[in-house]
C-alpha cells in the first residue's frame, strides 16, 4: 500500500467554501478510479482554512496514474492549488 497525506491552507478565507466543493468533486473522482484504497478530505473545526486529504493507493504507480486523470489535471492542479498553500506528507503507516 502507498499512503500520502496532505495538509492545505486556504491562502484566503474567502476561498474556502470553493476550496471544500472543489475538495469533494477531488473526493468523487479519485474514490472512482482502480488502485484507490481510500481518498478522504476532512476540514478542521479548529481552523477552517485547514483541509486534511487522507489517501490510500494500491501501489505508488497507482498514485502515479491517479495524478495524470481527470480530477488531478482538470480539477486539483489548476482550480485547488492556486487557493492554498500544500503540504505533503508521503507516510508509513503505524500498526
């Protein structure tokens, strides 16, 4: 398993019900595609400029794939980065 998790701030708080819509159709598309263990977007209720995307691929060429569709080149990359600052963390995971 491959996992990533990534932290986004909103730049501006303006942006934030735009960051969470376009967050969820990200959420959508990527539980959509073969490999995708899981892929969860969570907001921080102690600071709602933080977003925690949570994902879990099959393999990292899984996540490779992923990041050359739809969502990512149409969705993530162009309309979701230019709002916040991004912060990831490939993880191991604790058992």
């Amino acid at each position: 398993m491959f996992h990533i998790n990534v932290w986004l701030t909103a730049n501006d708080e303006t942006t934030i019900p735009r960051v969470r819509e376009l967050l969820g159709q990200c959420v959508r598309g990527s539980r959509a595609e073969d490999g995708c263990v899981r892929f969860d977007a969570f907001q921080s209720e102690a600071d709602p400029r933080r977003f925690l995307l949570v994902e879990t691929w099959r393999s990292r060429e899984d996540w490779d794939i992923h990041k050359t569709r739809e969502t990512v080149t149409k969705i993530y990359v162009p309309q979701v980065l230019p709002l916040v600052t991004r912060e990831p963390h490939i993880s191991t995971l604790v058992e």
